[in-house]
C-alpha cells in the first residue's frame, strides 16, 4: 500500500462521500473501540478521528480512510481492518497540533505501514 492509497477509502467499503459520519460507532475486527469524533473525505487524505472514550481513556486515533472495511449505513457503524490492539498502539491524536503537523502525519503512515495491517 501507498501512502497515497493509505488516505482513501476502498471502492467495498461502501463509504459515501458527504456522509455525516460524526458520532457513529466504530469497531475493530475484534470489537467496539469507540465512536467518530471528526473524519474528512479529502481526496488522499481522508481519515476518521475515533475517540476510544473510556477504553483507553479518553485517547484519541487517527486512522487512514483504507483501514474502513465496510460502513453500514443502517447501523451508523462504521468497520474497520484493525485490532482493538493495533487502534490501541497507534499514535495519539491531539487536534489543536496534528492536522497540520507533518512528522505525525509522516509517523501514522510509518506506523501502519510497518504493521501491514491494511
């Protein structure tokens, strides 16, 4: 996987670009993580922003559009090819410094690269 693929969503995932998707649920392969704190869907470079609320206190991830596998749309749940570990180890996401900040962004496709997770 490229860094450019990294930051789309895959044509099965059924995602509809300007879907809302802000509050649904997300699961990992393996359970419930948390729920879609902001997301963009930005040509190469969308993304979800999951709060993991009490799981991991409060942390929040961001995660690269490719790892969504599916979006039901009935279930506003949203599925994604990672673990609840892999979401657990992944960096940290702080809003106020990360969106813009490209060693992060350089350090979330170093990460999910190395783990060929996606």
């Amino acid at each position: 996987m490229t860094e450019h693929t990294m930051w789309t969503y895959t044509t099965e995932s059924g995602h509809l670009a300007g879907t809302d998707l802000i509050g649904w649920r997300v699961e990992a392969a393996d359970g419930h993580i948390g729920k879609v704190d902001r997301h963009s869907d930005e040509v190469d470079d969308a993304y979800l922003v999951v709060d993991t609320g009490v799981w991991i206190f409060g942390k929040e991830v961001l995660i690269p559009a490719s790892a969504v596998t599916r979006v039901d749309l009935e279930e506003r749940t949203v599925h994604l090819g990672l673990s609840k570990e892999q979401v657990k180890e992944a960096p940290e996401f702080h809003s106020d410094k990360h969106l813009a900040d490209r060693q992060y962004r350089e350090d979330l496709v170093a990460y999910y690269r190395f783990g060929a997770w996606f």
